[in-house]
C-alpha cells in the first residue's frame, strides 16, 4: 500500500471473517451499480483495520415477504 490512493486496489478478507453489511434497500427488482459498502471489522484478527469502502453491483430481487 503506497497510502496514495492512487490506484484501485481489491483485498479480500478471509471466509470466516464474519461481516456486517447494512445500506439502504432500493426498490424491488432495482440494479445498483457501484455503491460503496462499508466494511468495519470490530473483532478478530483484523480488529482495528482501517475502515474500507468496497465497491459492489447487486440486483435486489423479492426481498421481504410477498405481498398477497
């Protein structure tokens, strides 16, 4: 890490890193492109790492129960 924040980089934390991610939902069947989501790691071997935004394209897709 050369603390420019030049470059794009992509890091990954282990499988068993338990990850909390909350944003707010966007209407039903709606594509979000490239919204950030912050990953804060509390505890475990990566407490106290820097606070990163990792960039994410998820479609929501009949979140919640079914309306009848």
């Amino acid at each position: 890490m050369n603390g420019g924040g030049c470059c794009e980089t992509t890091e990954y934390l282990p499988s068993f890193t338990p990850v909390k991610i909350t944003f707010d939902l966007p209407v039903k069947n709606e594509t979000v492109e490239g919204f950030g989501i912050i990953v804060r790691v509390r505890n475990g071997m990566y407490a106290g790492a820097k606070e990163k935004t990792y960039l994410a394209s998820i479609h929501f897709d009949n979140i919640g129960a079914d309306e009848r």
